[in-house]
C-alpha cells in the first residue's frame, strides 16, 4: 500500500471498465430505454443519476456507454499497440538496416497525416461500404446479428484508430531495442546459435514489457478520449448504440447546458475520472518501474 | 553547415514529396470511394437522378480514379487548388486561407501560452518535490490535462457566456487593425484560447517535470550540487537543456495537430476556421477543398519534423550518425 | 563552451519556429487576411452597437447564392431578397406580379402565357430595366446542361423545347419567346395549374447576363459577391460562412418599398438565443429548451413571443411495394398506435401541430373538416392482429438520415409507442444524407422518416408530387388508380374550388390507404424585439424582409 494513489486510479479504472463489460447484467435500464412520463427527473432510488430528455435512465446509459469504451480501446490498443506497434519496433529495431528505413518511413508517413481528418474521411466515407459488406457476410453465413450489433461501426473505429495510433508505440519498442540489442546477454544468446524468434520472443519482449506496460496505460486514456470524440462528431460508433460521445452530443448545446446541465456532467465525470485514472497509473507505473526514480 | 548535415536534409526533404504523394492519393481515393458524392447529396430529393448523372459525367466524376487524382495534383502544383462545392463555385484557395487565418491565430497563441507558462511551471514543480506542493501540483496538472475540450468547452460556454455573460458564446470577431482582420484581440478569441491552454499548460508542466526530475537524478548533477554550485546555476545550466530536447518534439507535434484538434474547438463554438471546414467539407463531399486541407496539414506536418530534426541535429551530433531521431 | 552552446540552441530553435510560422503567416496575410468579401464597410468588433434602421439575426450559411443553382432552402431564403422573377408570393399567400407588372394573360387552352413586363425595374446598379430578353436568358441559363444545375430542370420542364435544349439538340428554348422588349411568351406543353407558381421559385428569377457571362453552377461564382440583382435588397456583403449583410433597394419596383435600411445575417457561431437576451440579435428562433422560458406570462420574453404555421409536414413513410407494408392493415395499425395528441403537445412542447392528413394548415384546399387520426391502440391491436400479428414485423427496420447524430426523439417516441401498444420493436437505422436519399428513392427501406416542405402553397404540390404512381417523388411507391384519376383531373381543372374540393377527395382516400403515417406539421416559434415591426416568419420560403420596420 505504498502508493495509495495508484491503488485509487486502480480501482476507478476497473470500476469503469468491470461495469463496461458487465454492462448487460449490472445496467438497470437499457441504453435506449425510454420512459417518457419520467423526462429530466431528479436522482431518486430508481434513477439514480436522474434520466435524460427521453426518459432514459442515466445511470444505465453510463454502464452501457463504458462497455463500448472498453471495446474501442481495447481492441485498438491490442491491435493497433501490441500487433501493429511492438511487431514494427521489433523488426526495425532488431533487424536494422533496410527494415527499419522502410518501417520507419512508413511510421512517418502514417503520423504526418493530420489523424483526425483521415479517420474522419475514412469512417465518413467507408462505414456504408463496411456495413455492405458485414450484410454480404450475413449472407453467406446466416449470422444475421452482424449488422445490427454495431459491429460495423465499432471495427471502423478501432481499426482507424489503430492504423493511426501504432506510430507512437512502434518508436517507443524500436528504441529500447536498439538499446538492448548490444547487451551481453543478447550477443551470447546469438552466440549461443539461438534463432531470431526465440531472441526476440523469449529474450527481448519480457524486457519490453515495463515500456510496454507504461505506454499502454497512457495510451488508453487518449483512445478512450479519442473514442468519445469521434463519435461526438457522428463518425464513431453509430447510434442507437452506446456511447459516452452520444450523451455529450445531445447534452451539448447552450440551452441545453443552462436548463439541463446533467446531461453533460454525467458522462463528462466518467470520461475525466477514467482518463485521469489512466494517465495517474501511467505516472505511477513510469516512477516504479523506471530504476532511476525514487 | 557541417557536410554531413547538409546531405541529412536534403535526404528528409526528399523524402517529403513520396509522402505527400502517399497522404494525398489515399485520402483521394478515399473521398471517391464514397458511396455518394457532392452532386448527388446537393441534388436533394427534387432531383431527377438523369440529371444528377448528366452533371457527375460532365464534371469528371465518373472518370478513373487514378486519372482524376492526376487532374487534381496536375492543378495543384500549379497552384490551382480546386473549386468548392459546399461554397459551391468558389476557389478553394479563396475558401481556405482566411479561415486557415482565423484558426492560425488562436493556435499560435495558445502554442506560446502553454509552453512559455507549462515549461517553467514544470521545473518549478519538480523542483517542489518532497513537498505538500508535488502531489497537490501533480493532481491538478492531472485533471486539467484530463478533460477533453468537449466537456471543457460546455461548461466554459455556461459559466462565462450565461450565468456571467462577460463572454460571447462563440463566433469570432470581425475587428480589423491596418485593414487586416484580427480577431484575436477580442472577447471572442477567450474561450478558445482557454479552453485549449489549460490542458495544454497541464501537459507540458507534465512532461517537463517528469524531464527534469529525471536529470536531477543523474550523477552529474549530484556531482554539480556537491561541488557546491548555486542551484538555480545546475538547474539552468544542465537540467534545462537535457530536459528541453524532448520538448522540442511535442512542440513540433502540437504545432502540426492543429487542424485536428481545432475541429472540436470549432464546431462547438462555430468558429469559423479550418477545423469546421474540414469538417463539413467531409460532410458535404467537397473532395478539392478536403484535399488541399490534408496537403497543407501533412506538408506543414512533415516540415516541422523536418524542421526539428535539423535542431536535435545541430545540437547532438551523435543523432545524426544514427540517420533519424525517432 | 556549455553555456554558449545552450543560447545558440535556444535561438536557433527560436528562429526556425519564427520563420516557419512566420513565412505561413506572411502568406495567409499576403492572400488578403480573411476578407473575401467585397469591400462592405466593417461593423467593427461588436454586433451590440445596432446601426440605425438595422436588423440583425442568425441565419444560414447558404451554398450558393446563384438563382439557378439553389436547391437548398438556405441559400434560397437570401436569393429571393437579392433577385427576383416575374411572380411572386406575398405574405397573405397570394400570387402576385413582382417584375411583371400583372398576372400573365394565358391563352384558351391554357398553354400559352403572356407577360407584360414593368419598364421601371432597374438592376441594383441603375445601369439599365429588365428586358424580356434578359428573361430569356435566365430561364435559358437554368435549363442549360452547361450551367450544371440540378434544380432547372425540376421547376421549368414543363416549358416546350426544354427536353432538346437540356439533350442538347437544340440552341435555345422554343417555348421561351421575346415578343418586344416588354412582353415575354411562355409556352407550356400541357395546360398546368401550377406551372405560374414554378416561376416564383428562384430558377425562374432574372439575372444581369453582362455579369454573369458564362458562369455555371460549379464554377465562376465570383459574381455572386457583387450581384446585380432587382430584389428588395442588394448585397451589400458576403463574408463566405460568417455574414451576410444586405441593404435597401431604394428603386425597388412593388409597394411596400423595404424600409429597412440594413439587414445582417450572422452565419456562425453563438447562440442566437443568447445573444437574443443580450441584444446582440434582435430575432431569434426558439427550441425546445427555451420555449417554457419564454411562454412563462411573467417573464420579460414572453410578450415578443410571435408563432405562425409552416406548409411542411413529417411523416414515417411505407413501403408499399413489399411486404409486410403493402398490407394497408398493418400500416393503418401502426399509425393508430401513434398517440399525435400527446407527441405534439406534451412531447414536442406545442411547438408543432399533430397532422391529421397530408396538406398542412393554411395551405389551399386543407381540409378543416376531414377527422383527426385517432389514437385506438384497440382497433390498432385488431388490424394488426387481421395483418398477420405482431410477428409480421419482427425485424423491422426504419430508416432515418442523420449518420452519428441521435434519431430524433420523435421517432424514438413513436418507436416507444410502438412497443408499448402493439408489443413490436422496430430498429431504426441511420443513414448518412446522401445515401438516405438514394436508398429511398431506389426503394431499399421498409420504412422512413422524412420531412417535406411546400416548393408553393398549393395541394399539388403535396399529393401530386409525392403519392401519384407516376412521380418520381412518390418513394412510398404508392399507387391507387382512383387517387391517380382525381390528381390527373385536378391538375387539368381550370376551376379553383372544384380542383381544391378534386384535391381533398385524393385526401380521403390517401389517408384510408395511409401509406405514410403523417406525423406532425412544424410551426414557426420565434421572438421578435418590441421594436421591430412587420416581421413575420412566411410559411415556406417567400421574400419577407421588406415589410419590415425598425421604429428606434
């Protein structure tokens, strides 16, 4: 217990996203469930944040709202982070040479984009083309929820947000490779006749992952900020499914903010905790696991 | 110049059109890849959809895309940067630069703001450590930083537009000084420029502690310190100029985001800069105006870098051995 | 050494961050600094010192301010103060000459229609009047493949010639004839009762063809900076996305004469609202948010409070082509589970007027006496339980534009009612605009939700065009033979109140067959400041602006 703080931000995040994934049996209410002689009520023992303009109750918009903040940002994170970043930095920092030119040009071009607008071109333009073909699957294999789950939308996201978020940690890996790859250790295993995959999964990653762990705690509290504001715009996770950006979006707006400021309060408590949370960890875990902090 | 130098840039900047090229085709393709395009959303629902076909004929839409992209980048180079359609019939170039104007205003202030405040702010902080003022300063870099301009903003609007109404709600002045319009000295250039600092500010100061505190704790600075040197003498002379290089990164970083960033600045407080262009020309379609925004925000992106690596460079010499700082 | 080399970096990184932002901004300073506009005088900082004879409100950004090429109801809104046409509406809703100088005499088989022109309508810059000739011009223009517009077509194909002249195979338009300078010959190919209310819209107005050269739709637009219009206001400004100011057409040809000596339009940014209780602006629109505020007889708004009916109406479209909505049982159903009484007035705050059929209120031919839809989830049950039950909708879908913006909580209201009353669910699906737009047209939905406003005040312009089998508007795809017959008789009737009286009995039976669930029709809410006077939001989009006064 000797960093009580940690423990706090521990504890918000696996709240937040334990109530994401729990989300279908812990949400009183369904996320669109409305109720309309109960518009803008109070907090009360039923609705305990209150409800919105439909009679919806808040608190369970909040639960639902989570669990696709824990998709998004893990499916990103997992893919864009550990699959595309730490497979880049490994080849480019251990096989050097041509590999890393090429893959370094490629994080360059990738970062030069201005992100936002790509991945708002991108989710503007692709999402009915990606809905088509998530039908042609239907199709073909008879699972008919495809569509209507929303996974459309959710893989667009996660994967614009991967594709462009990748960069970061793809230099960060690099880096430390370079660095480790002229430790003694690393040469006699090479010497030793030890093949580059065993090299690189069994020597190198285990002391990546105290990096890795620091950059991905940081990074969720960008993609999760990322995701809200994404679909904030329109261009993120589709309605009518769940999402901290939709109940900003409709609490937005200045005479909605002077007559029903709750709207906004509600999911704008949860994204700062959870954000803030992320970044406190990241902070905590970069002064434990960095041997040259106190 | 150093030789080696030289041949470093000349290296990066050729390297600039390929990835321009890249940028610019795929966000092209994109755009056409649409399954609707601007004659079709503008025709509305009165229109006959011959007609609708006529026009997407006659204005090249239906052509190759490879061939229209190469239309497009032929005009370009000559600085021809298309015509609007959602200004329809306007020059792009007409339609862009002043909103690019507007938003270049705010931003650059903010970008002055929040590293001439945030960089000194963080060494002081981590100077404080040890002190009830580290983790009270530490929490409070944490929550500004933590809030996105889409929950700031809202409430900003409420505190000062509404309950205290010394603000305007949004909008951007008209002033002019020697018949340049520069909205920056008004009322309106407020909220933005706060709502974009205080994370901004917290950030930095973030980093910059975190930076310094690292080089305090290395040995040359213990040794400085036991040599019997001034403190604000060790701290200026050694710990500002390790600590400074990473900065200049995420100042290059900042400053190429900005059109980004500004979207969400500018649709909640209808500003009319780039930001919200960018954003309703991806609405509307209007593929020259969204090409010639993402050709200046990745050219002004990759000559920063550019710009940033001949700094490190210039300074550490052992970087450009390396070929690229990463 | 250190210390030196601490400074030359620190300056170094100095100057190249000058020159990098400082080359961006000598050449963003060098393209003119922001002003696009024409060199209008600059109202300086603030909006909240008025200029004397000055109205200000918000307005929209309008794509285009060339008459041919408006097919958006902002841009029109300021087209129809800049420009005019040969007819016009006034606020009463009548038909009246505007550059004609009267209703056109129209031959005895109702094809051939004459106009006299006035000979004191001079363009905004007094260099010379309106020709008949600059008439052929204009409407030419909007006809022109070249120009590029997708509106010409939709409101002048009824004139002969257009079809070869829009194919191509011809130079001109033979149905647009120039008699003499004063007197322009319109010929139509079929006898319609709507075809003088098409000219009011801004395809038909008249534009200076010194100006505008060959100028089309996408292209060359610079002349709509400084037009040369013969509107009741000139543009004085256009700021591209920021403002629109316009000033008084001291020459202006018709009575009331503009009294306002300026209008400007703000186009973004702020609250309206807000700006309203500052006064900053001195109209503004209300919404839902605020309209308790203001209906609240003790507070200071409430006496500013000004309402008027709009010729719209929204309604939830069927597919009547398909299954499961080509039973009329199942539609008539769902549309009896919809409480309109409470949505309208409880729901939507009174700022709409529940629909009981097609034509809105204040239309010609609305029909006081056809009865409103009940609300009887009873007899809704039992047809729904004559269609098949509720397992014939399962999975049913409504489609919706908006891509990421919420569904509009009316239709998730209905949506609620629907599940409450008849136990079905139906999952709403949205669309980005365009796309909504061509899967309707093309028949891929089971059900929408659209919105349609009066191109001009007239019964045709509603059943005619969006429920005969044969237009291309009808996306419902509905067809009924006996409805067709009154529509085509209608449209061929040369007596008023018989076409009118025509018109509702197309009503009736549309409402029986309700291939649409109509909804509600929306209501103009707005305030007005005590000391402006005239000011009236027109149900559809008619110039207004000159009937208003400023008295301080």
């Amino acid at each position: 217990m000797r960093r009580p703080v940690a423990v706090v931000a521990i504890i918000i995040i696996v709240v937040i996203y334990g109530a994401g994934i729990v989300a279908p049996w812990l949400a009183p209410y369904g996320f669109n469930e409305a109720d309309f002689q109960n518009r803008y009520a109070s907090p009360s023992l039923e609705h305990p944040l209150g409800t919105d303009n439909l009679g919806r109750d808040l608190l369970s918009r909040s639960i639902w709202s989570a669990q696709t903040t824990v998709i998004v940002s893990l499916a990103a994170i997992l893919t864009g982070g550990l699959v595309l970043g730490v497979s880049a930095g490994l080849a480019a920092g251990y096989a050097g040479g041509r590999t890393d030119s090429v893959i370094m040009r490629a994080a360059d071009t990738f970062a030069s984009v201005p992100t936002i607008l790509l991945v708002l071109i991108i989710t503007a333009t692709l999402l009915p083309r990606v809905i088509d073909l998530a039908r042609d699957v239907e199709d073909l294999t008879g699972a008919d929820w495809i569509v209507s789950s929303g996974a459309p939308s959710y893989f667009l996201v996660f994967g614009a947000l991967a594709i462009f978020g990748w960069t970061g940690i793809a230099r960060v890996v690099r880096s430390q490779v370079l660095s480790l790859r002229q430790e003694p250790y690393i040469t006699a295993a090479r010497a030793s006749g030890a093949g580059t995959t065993r090299i690189l999964f069994v020597h190198l990653m285990p002391n990546l992952t105290n990096l890795l762990l620091v950059a991905f705690t940081l990074s969720m509290g960008a993609l999760a900020t990322a995701e809200v504001g994404l679909t904030f715009l329109g261009i993120g996770v589709q309605p009518p499914h769940p999402s901290f950006g939709l109940m900003i979006s409709e609490g937005v707006g200045l005479s909605n903010v002077r007559e029903h400021p709750i709207l906004i309060i509600v999911p704008g408590t949860f994204i700062v905790l959870l954000v803030m949370s992320f970044n406190l960890l990241g902070d905590q875990l970069t002064d434990v696991l960095s041997p040259r902090h106190r | 110049m150093p030789a080696g130098l030289a041949t470093y840039i000349i290296r990066r900047l050729l390297l600039l059109p390929l990835i321009l090229f890249i940028v610019s085709f795929a966000t092209f393709a994109l755009g056409r890849y649409a399954p609707v395009d601007y004659v079709e959303i503008q025709a509305g629902p009165r229109a006959q959809p011959e007609t609708i076909e006529r026009i997407r004929e006659e204005r090249g839409l239906n052509d190759p895309v490879p061939v229209q992209y190469v239309r497009y980048m032929g005009n370009a180079l000559t600085g021809d940067f298309g015509i609007s359609t959602r200004y329809q019939g306007f020059p792009v170039a007409d339609v862009i630069l002043p909103r690019l104007w507007i938003t270049m205003q705010y931003n650059i202030v903010v970008l002055v703001l929040t590293f001439s405040i945030g960089l000194p702010l963080g060494t002081w902080a981590a100077l404080r450590r040890g002190t009830w003022q580290d983790p009270l300063s530490i929490g409070v870099f944490l929550l500004f930083a933590s809030v996105p301009v889409l929950i700031s903003i809202p409430l900003l609007q409420w505190l000062f537009s509404v309950q205290l109404g010394v603000l305007p709600s949004g909008g951007w002045s008209e002033a002019e000084y020697l018949g340049v319009e520069f909205g920056l000295f008004s009322k309106h250039a407020i909220l933005p420029i706060l709502a974009l600092t205080l994370p901004g500010v917290a950030g930095v100061a973030r980093y910059m502690r975190g930076q310094v505190m690292e080089v305090l704790d290395q040995d040359f600075v213990r040794t400085a310190n036991a040599k019997g040197l001034k403190a604000s003498t060790v701290v200026t002379r050694h710990v500002a100029r390790n600590a400074l290089l990473p900065i200049v990164t995420i100042l290059g970083f900042e400053l190429a985001a900005l059109i980004g960033g500004s979207i969400f600045i500018e649709t909640l407080l209808g500003i009319p800069g780039i930001g919200l262009l960018a954003f309703e020309s991806i609405k509307t379609r209007d593929y020259d105006t969204i090409m010639a925004i993402v050709l200046i925000g990745s050219t002004v992106f990759i000559l920063t870098m550019l710009v940033i690596d001949v700094v490190y460079g210039f300074i550490d010499p052992r970087i450009r051995v390396e070929g690229s700082m990463s | 050494m250190e210390t030196r080399r601490l400074v030359l970096t620190l300056t170094g990184i100095a100057v190249m961050m000058i020159v990098v932002i400082g080359g961006l901004g000598a050449i963003l300073l060098a393209s003119g600094g922001g002003d696009d506009s024409t060199a209008g005088d600059d109202d300086g900082d603030d909006l909240g010192a008025r200029v004397e004879g000055e109205l200000r409100l918000f307005g929209p950004d309008p794509i285009t301010l060339d008459p041919a090429c408006a097919s958006d109801a902002g841009s029109a809104e300021y087209i129809v103060e800049i420009f005019s046409g040969l007819v016009s509406f006034d606020l009463d809703l009548n038909l009246v000459p505007d550059v004609a100088e009267a209703l056109p005499d129209v031959s005895d088989d109702g094809t051939v229609y004459t106009f006299h022109l006035r000979s004191n309508v001079l363009f905004h810059d007094n260099s010379r009047p309106v020709t008949a000739d600059d008439f052929k011009f204009s409407l030419e223009r909007s006809l022109n493949p070249d120009t590029q517009s997708t509106v010409g077509e939709v409101y002048l194909d009824d004139l002969v010639g257009a079809a070869e002249f829009i194919a191509g195979n011809a130079d001109e338009v033979t149905g647009i004839r120039v008699i003499d300078p004063q007197t322009l010959e319109l010929t139509i190919t079929e006898p319609s009762a709507v075809f003088i209310d098409k000219l009011t819209y801004p395809t038909a107005y008249v534009v200076d063809q010194r100006e505008v050269g060959d100028a089309t739709c996408f292209e060359g637009s610079g002349w709509t900076l400084t037009p040369n219009g013969t509107g009741p206001f000139k543009l004085a400004e256009w700021d591209l996305g920021r403002k629109i100011v316009l000033t008084a057409n001291e020459r202006f040809h018709l009575e009331p004469a503009p009294a306002l000596e300026r209008v400007t339009f703000i186009l973004s940014g702020g609250s309206s609202f807000v700006m309203y209780e500052n006064d900053e602006v001195d109209v503004t629109g209300i919404g839902i948010n605020n309209i308790e505020t203001v209906r609240d007889p003790n507070g200071d708004l409430n006496a500013d409070l000004h309402e008027g009916p709009r010729l719209d109406i929204f309604y939830i479209g069927f597919n009547t082509q398909e299954a499961p909505f080509d039973d009329a049982n199942l539609r008539n159903a769902l549309s009896l589970s919809i409480n309109r009484d409470f949505l309208a007035r409880e729901f939507l705050l009174d700022l709409v007027t529940p629909a009981k059929g097609i034509l809105p209120p204040g239309i010609d031919g609305y029909n006081e006496a056809l009865p409103e839809i009940p609300f009887d989830p009873d007899a809704a049950r039992d047809l729904l339980e004559m269609a098949g039950g509720a397992g014939v909708i399962d999975g049913a879908t409504i489609l919706t534009s908006g891509q990421g913006a919420t569904p509009s909580d009316i239709l998730q209201a209905v949506l609620a009612m629907w599940e409450q009353e008849l136990g079905v669910t139906v999952t709403i699906e949205q669309e980005d605009f365009g796309l909504f737009l061509r899967d309707i047209d093309e028949g891929k939905f089971q059900m929408f939700s659209l919105g349609w406003i009066a191109d001009y005040p007239d019964p045709q312009n509603f059943l005619d065009i969006k429920l005969h089998s044969e237009s291309a508007n009808n996306e419902a795809g509905y067809s009924n033979p006996d409805v067709d017959s009154l529509l085509d008789q209608a449209d061929r009737e040369a007596d008023e109140a018989t076409r009118l009286d025509l018109y509702q009995q197309a009503e009736v039976i549309v409402v029986e067959d309700m291939p649409w669930a109509p909804l509600y029709h929306g209501k103009a809410s707005y305030l007005v400041k005590p000391y402006v006077e005239g000011f009236v939001i027109p149900p559809f989009v008619i110039p207004n602006l000159r009937y208003v006064t400023i008295t301080r």
